[in-house]
C-alpha cells in the first residue's frame, strides 16, 4: 500500500505542476488579449507637416491627432495648423461659435481607435475634432495600476494650447473621456495658474467663460474653478461614484457639491455591443464594465454643450437627467 501511494505521489505533483501551468497560459492569454502594443502606421496620411509614422503607439504620447490620422509634434505645431476631423453633414449644434473639439481619449487606446473615436464624436457633435493623444497604458490589471502624471506629455500639450487661445481670448472645447480628464484637470489647473499671475481679474474671468469643458465617466472629481463644465455620468458606471464626480458626496442623499459654472448630466443606459470590443478581444469582465462606461454609450446621449449647460445653470446644484 505504502509503495503504490509512493508511486502516486509523482504523478500527483507532475498533474499539479500541469495544471498550474495551463492556469498561468489562461490567465497570460486572457490579459494579453487585452491590450498589445503595436506600431502605428497612418497609411492615408499625405501631409509633409506630419511627423514621420511606424514607431510605437506611446511615443507619439501629446501628440496632435489631425485628419487622416496624421501625427503632430506639439513642440514644432500649433493646433492651429492641425488639419481637423470633418465627419458631419449637418450642424445640429446652433451655436454661432464652431471651433475645433480638442478631444482627450481614454486610457488603453491606440491611435488608429482614436482617430475612429474622433471621427465619431465630429459626426454627432457636428464640429471638427483634433485629437491630443494619450497614451497611458490600460487592459485589465495595468488599467487598475496606472497613474495620470501631472506632468505628462498630455499635460504639458494641452495645458499649452489652453493658456495660448485664452491669452487671444479665443473659445476653447474639450472633451475628455476617463482618466483622460485626469489629464485635462491638471491641464487646465496649471494653464489656469499661468493665467492668473498673467491677467488682471476682468480678462480672467472672461478666459474661463470661454473654455467649455465636457467629460464623459471621469475619473476625478477636481477640476479647477473658472472653465464652464459639462459632465456625463451614466447610473450604471461605477466610475463617477467610485473616483468620479461624485466620489466627493459623503452619502448618496447628501447634497451634492459642485462648483459654479459645472452641470452634470446623468443618464442610465447599457451598450450590448461595445466598441471597444471591435478594437481587441474583450475579457467578461472589461465586455461587461464598457458596456456601461464606453465611449459609445456616453457618446450616444450627448447633447449640444451651451444647451445642457444653460439648463443646469437653471437648476443650480441638481443632477440633469437627460434621455
């Protein structure tokens, strides 16, 4: 008896040690599924001006995203010059002001997935879009793990472009999905401290009537006073409760805290078929967490900026809730 348990007892250890690794393989296979670094080739762009394309997706990080996917230094090309995304007919948004949607992805993007974002949000939205790219890492664990720099390519890009149209007292749009609010948050912060040290208090304020600032699922609840905000929360996200807007709320029956220009427009809504499973393979998981807090679904219940806005101004302090 003593001797067939001895002969088990490999067998045992070589089944375990199987086993174990067909477990490692599964769970190596389903994160890497999720996010796999590539190189990026704008095949349709033609533009001189662009920068050279074939290297990895995070060195193009802060860079201008303009038409045909083209690429821009920020360090050589004012926005200005970047070649916008046109994708509308029709200009549903009655606004007189038409300038460019400077638009902030989410993390765990490639460019190519970005400029389809873009491309998208100019047909709703009805305006040119230009893309300032970021690049932070995403997937299933180093989505959880990554950390939003306050001095990030994103960062410096952005905050530069903000502090240049603000000094010409130019209108500014930006939309920025997920952690790419991180981004824009301490983007504007230090755009904004630049500015304050720079203009007396009339031309300040006027510069923050003039940036309009929308967010869909945001992952922080700071963003600096001055800027007219715009933010989406969807019911179903956990993200705005969680390390969003409304993650600042001392209970969900306390009054909610918001600042003076801010409204927040909150839906509920499920998306069954997510884009960002036509970018990659899609754990259960992450099928399920974009479903609610994709840019499809926050995209779907955009409304044009100047009007939602008006009317949270009209209902101070009260979420908007919008079909």
């Amino acid at each position: 008896m003593v001797f067939r348990i001895m002969q088990i007892i490999p067998l045992l250890k070589y089944l375990v040690l199987i086993f174990i690794s067909i477990v490692t393989l599964m769970v190596l296979f389903y994160l890497s599924g999720e996010y796999q670094p590539v190189r990026y080739h704008a095949e349709l762009c033609d533009d001189k001006n662009a920068v050279p394309d074939g290297d990895w997706h995070h060195n193009y990080d802060g860079f201008f995203i303009g038409k045909n996917g083209c690429l821009y230094n920020p360090t050589s090309t004012n926005i200005d010059d970047v070649p916008t995304i046109i994708t509308f007919k029709e200009l549903p948004d009655k606004s007189p002001i038409k300038e460019a949607i400077w638009y902030i992805n989410e993390i765990d993007r490639r460019i190519d997935w970005t400029l389809l974002e873009m491309e998208l949000l100019s047909q709703k939205a009805g305006r040119p879009v230009i893309g300032i790219y970021n690049a932070t890492r995403g997937g299933r664990i180093p989505d959880t793990l990554a950390t939003i720099d306050k001095s990030s390519a994103v960062v410096n890009t952005l905050s530069a472009a903000v502090a240049q149209h603000s000094a010409q007292d130019n209108a500014i749009f930006i939309r920025a999905n997920g952690r790419g609010a991180e981004h824009t948050s301490f983007a504007l912060n230090k755009a904004l401290s630049a500015l304050a040290v720079a203009f007396k208090d009339d031309k300040f304020n006027r510069i923050g009537n003039n940036i309009h600032v929308e967010t869909s699922g945001a992952t922080t609840d700071f963003f600096p006073a001055g800027p007219k905000y715009l933010h989406y929360i969807n019911v179903y996200d956990p993200v705005p409760k969680k390390s969003g807007i409304l993650s600042n709320q001392a209970s969900p029956f306390a009054p909610l805290t918001v600042g003076p220009k801010t409204t927040i427009a909150q839906f509920a809504d499920k998306d069954s078929n997510p884009i960002e499973s036509r970018y990659h393979w899609l754990g259960p998981m992450s099928k399920r967490f974009n479903s609610v807090h994709g840019f499809n679904i926050y995209l779907k219940h955009r409304q044009p900026f100047n009007q939602l806005h008006e009317q949270g101004m009209e209902q101070s302090g009260e979420i908007i809730k919008i079909p």
